[in-house]
C-alpha cells in the first residue's frame, strides 16, 4: 500500500519560484517517478521524470526552467519550478511507476497541489 503526499504548491508572480514535493508513505518506493500538470479546461500533461538511474526528461515547455530530483532514502521527489509564467498555472500531480510481474506496471498518484502564477 503506497500513498503519495504532496506539498509546496501556492501563488507566485510572474518569473517566481516555487519548489514541490512528493512523499510516498509506505514501504515502497519504487524511484521511477514522473510530474503531470492539468490547467482548467485542458488535458492532463507531462512535465517532467526521473527513473532509477536519475536518467531526467523534461517537457519542453519547462526545460531550462523546471528541475526535478529525488531523495531516495526520504521517498520523495521534487519538481523545483524556476522563472515560472502564468502557462505554468495548473494544478501539480506527482505519479510513482512500480514494476509488475508480466510486463505490467502500477501506478500511484498524488493528490495533486495547485499552482497559481499571476502576471
């Protein structure tokens, strides 16, 4: 059983910073770790990921910008959102990939928290 706590989300103005967590609570911690964003009215989508081997892919709305990192020995990760533009307004989820017999995989998400960036 593995649940998955977010926290660090807020309101910033334009080119602020703010730093998410993400905390699995349980007794696994599987360290593929991905963040989505979904602002209101639109899909759900792929910011960024890190995987066992602290292999990183970023959206290429937020590289440059957007840095993620885990702490593997605290069971959680962290999305640190730099020079942040009202486009990044959207409520934050993390999502945690653990690996399955027989190709298959589980999937846990977070909460989600809400970011807001004001101009």
């Amino acid at each position: 059983q593995v649940q998955l706590v977010q926290s660090g989300g807020g309101s910033v103005q334009a080119g602020g910073s703010l730093r998410l967590s993400c905390a699995a609570s349980g007794h696994i911690y599987c360290s593929d770790m991905r963040w989505y964003r979904q602002a209101s009215g639109k899909e759900r989508e792929f910011v960024s990921g890190i995987d066992s081997d602290e292999r990183t892919t970023y959206a290429t709305s937020v590289k440059g910008r957007f840095t993620i990192s885990q702490d593997t020995a605290k069971n959680t990760v962290y999305l640190q959102m730099n020079s942040l533009e009202p486009e990044d307004t959207a409520m934050y989820y993390c999502r945690m990939i653990c690996p399955l017999p027989h190709n298959s995989a589980l999937a846990t998400w977070g909460q989600g928290t809400l970011v807001t960036v004001s101009s």
